[in-house]
C-alpha cells in the first residue's frame, strides 16, 4: 500500500492524498492551492494521477483547500462516490458554486482556460453520500471507513480507514477548543499510519478566555474612535462563532450596542447550514436554543445581500461593525471595504484567521504600510490587531496532546498542512516527547505504507 502525497505538503493548502493498495486507489480530500499568484495558478497544472482510476474521495470537510478542486476532478473523468458527513456536503454545495466565480476571474485575468463549468459542480455534489460521525461504512469491499468529530469546523471529521490489515488516521484540521457552537475534538484510539496537520506546528495560542477579553477591548477601542471596525472572516464556522460571541458581549452590556454587519451572502447560507444540524452543537449552544435564544438572530445585527446595500454601508460614517468574506483578504466584499477605510486612522482591522504567505492577509498582519488592492495602492493607516485564539487549528500544544492520546501509537506520523518552519517545530516535538518517528514529506513524493 502506497499513499502519494499530491498537495498541502510544506505548504498549508491544497489538501489531496492519493492512496493506492494496487487494487483500490482513493483520495482523501482533493483541494485548491491558495497564497500568492503562482500558488493559484498551479491549480490549473494536472493531477499527478489519472481521475478515471479514482474509485472514491474521502473529504475531510467543506473548506476550499480541503474540497476545491472537486469539480475539476470530475471534469478530468472521476465518476465514484465522494464521502463526507451531511453539513459537509451542504457546505461544499455553496462554496463551490461561490469559488467558481473566484477561478472564472483569476482564468479571465490570466489569460488560462476555464477548468469546468456550473454543470460540472451540479455533477460532482451529486457524487456525495454521507454518514454522520461514528458509523463505520465500507465504501468498497475490503475498505472500512469512520468519521470522527474533528472539532474544526461544522461537519468536520478526523478519517480512520482500516485496510490490508492496516488502520490509517487522516487528521484532517484539528479544532482550538473550546470554541462556541462546536463539540471538542474526537481523540483516536489506534493508527499505524497518521496523516496530521501542523498549521500552528510552531505556535501557541493565547487562552480562551483573553480572546473574548480582547474582542471586547478592541471593539471598544473601535467604538472610542468613531469609526468602521473591519473583520475579515470565512462565511462559515469564524463568521458564526464571531455573531455568537458578540451578540454574549452584547446581551451581557459588556459592550454597548453597536450595528453588526454580515456583509456575505455565503455567510448567510452557510448559517442557515448551521440551523439545519443542530445536532452536531455543543452542549451550550444546545441549551440557548432549548431557552428561545437564536443566537444567530439579535436586533443589532443584519445581514447584507445586494450589492447596493453593501455599498450603503460604506456611506454611513458612525462607529459599526463590518464582518465580510474572505478570511485572508483574498477576494469577497471585505477587500472593497478595506480599500474604503484602512487609509483612515479611525480604522480598526481585526484579523481572526490564519493567513497564507502571499495574501493581502499576510500582508496587512505583517503590518504593511501600503497594498494593492483592485490594482491601486492604498495607504494602511488603520489600527491592525490579531487574535490568533480565534483560529480553529489547534496550536503546538494541542497538537501534541491530541497524540499523545492514542492508546495504540502509530508506527509513523507524516506531517502536512504546515509551512517548513511549524512543521519541523511539531516533528521534533513529536520525536522528542512521543518518541513516534515523523516525516515531511515533499510534494508528488510516494511512500509505501508496507515498511
């Protein structure tokens, strides 16, 4: 048994694991790379194996690094299942269709042919068919599979695939709990393999609690400036967990009311997405909705569809507050936004997510003086703060506790979704303290799982 390691390696996107047993060949995820222009353009490069030979896909969950590359698959022959857990499917539904608007402009503006079209994406979600965590299904003879609660985002899962006598664990994006809405994430008994990530590999975050303390000063800061603070968030689970946690600030008078804008329309499918399974909440967030409280609906919150509201809100010059897509400033209503107000000191950039090298993101975290946008350089005189707590990786420290659990110890640990540096800080983490030999592996490279 061979597993081929086709994207996320000594990078953090572009998610895609090809195992093959000589017999069977499936993918664990089959995702877009992201960052700088020569990150997206490699998305139009071929895969390094034949889609037609493909006899199914295991996703791990809906973020576009994990399940963006989905309709290409099948524009190229890929006519198997794909498997996930139910608010998965749904999630991937919207985002897909949302990310080909994004791949149609880049296409556009570089000259490059487009990949697949509406109809292809139409195709591949209907490919889906779904389990809910802990019900083991056999997707092919001889291959046994189990979702586990990854804790990362809604519908997460950790992967554990039992064949030729072997069990491989794909980690997936680990969750930073305790976050609102979402159940801690699942440990595993027993790997021979693990495939891990290492996102925050080198990093450790700032406790739960002085997140909340300091999403509360900084919206107070906000308020005491008059002017517009901006977050740019993902649609789903950092936009959620934001509206939950304000509306708390809110309902308690920790804060004064101020107007909240969702200024996504992705967001606001994707939240009805969260309505649709509250089975898979937290116990608090269960008992809110047992009392009446939606916690997803309060006076001073509105969403934002039109593209003429959108632009309202930039003509209202009160103290507010804007939440829009992307999360790392790459594309969405949040870049018009920052374009608008990050030249006046009266700002406030708030940056919730990890961001990839060679996005604006990056480029606004590391505290640039001046960035492009649209084309036109803008002059960053806003107030920048970062709460690393709110990312939904686990850090160093949780990453390392979340392998110590296995009751069995994997053989090996091969370590993706991490830039060099956090994974190599994780490897000898791990080889040190759990004693578990570690590798990174380089992109296209082939190991055999039979040593």
């Amino acid at each position: 048994m061979k597993i081929t390691f086709c994207g996320a390696t000594e990078r953090v996107t572009g998610s895609n694991f090809l195992v093959d047993t000589g017999e069977i060949k499936f993918l664990v995820d089959c995702g877009i790379f992201q960052g700088a222009f020569e990150d997206t353009k490699e998305n139009w490069n071929d895969f390094p194996y034949d889609p037609k030979e493909i006899d199914f896909v295991l996703i791990t969950h809906s973020h576009l690094d994990h399940i963006g590359r989905l309709p290409i698959l099948y524009k190229k022959g890929f006519t198997g299942k794909v498997f996930s857990t139910p608010p998965t499917k749904d999630f991937c539904s919207i985002f897909l269709r949302d990310n080909y608007n994004i791949m149609m402009e880049f296409a556009q503006n570089n000259g490059l042919e487009l990949l697949y079209d509406e109809q292809d994406i139409e195709n591949v979600v209907s490919l889906f068919e779904t389990y809910d965590y802990y019900k083991e299904f056999s997707p092919i003879d001889g291959v046994q599979i189990k979702f586990f609660d990854a804790g990362h985002i809604l519908g997460s899962a950790i992967i554990q695939i039992v064949l030729d006598g072997k069990t491989l664990v794909f980690s997936g994006d680990l969750g930073n709990p305790p976050v609102p809405i979402l159940r801690d994430t699942d440990f595993i008994e027993k790997a021979d393999y693990l495939i891990m990530e290492s996102t925050y590999g080198n990093k450790i975050h700032a406790p739960f609690e002085d997140r909340r303390l300091k999403l509360e000063r900084v919206i107070e800061e906000s308020a005491a400036k008059g002017g517009a603070l901006l977050i740019p968030a993902f649609a789903m689970e950092r936009t959620q967990e934001l509206v939950y946690e304000i509306n708390e600030l809110i309902a308690s008078s920790k804060i004064s009311k101020i107007p909240v804008y969702i200024d996504s329309p992705l967001a606001l499918k994707a939240t009805e997405i969260y309505k649709k399974y509250p089975k898979y909440f937290d116990s608090e967030a269960l008992q809110l909705l047992k009392k009446g409280k939606d916690f997803f609906n309060f006076p001073e919150l509105k969403f934002i569809n039109s593209i003429e509201e959108s632009k309202e809100i930039d003509q209202d010059s009160s103290n507010k507050i804007i939440i829009a897509g992307a999360g790392m400033s790459t594309g969405g209503r949040i870049i018009y936004h920052e374009k608008r107000y990050l030249p006046e000191p009266s700002t406030v950039l708030l940056l919730v997510s990890f961001q990839v090298k060679g996005t604006l993101g990056r480029k606004l975290a590391e505290h640039a003086k001046e960035v492009e946008i649209k084309g036109e350089r803008v002059p960053v005189n806003a107030q920048i703060e970062i709460i690393d707590s709110y990312s939904a990786h686990a850090d160093q420290a949780r990453l390392k506790y979340w392998v110590s659990k296995f009751l069995s110890k994997p053989k090996k640990i091969f370590l993706v979704h991490g830039e060099p540096e956090s994974s190599d800080a994780l490897l000898h983490i791990i080889e040190d303290e759990e004693g578990i030999e570690t590798v990174i592996p380089k992109f296209k490279e082939t190991i055999n799982l039979s040593n």
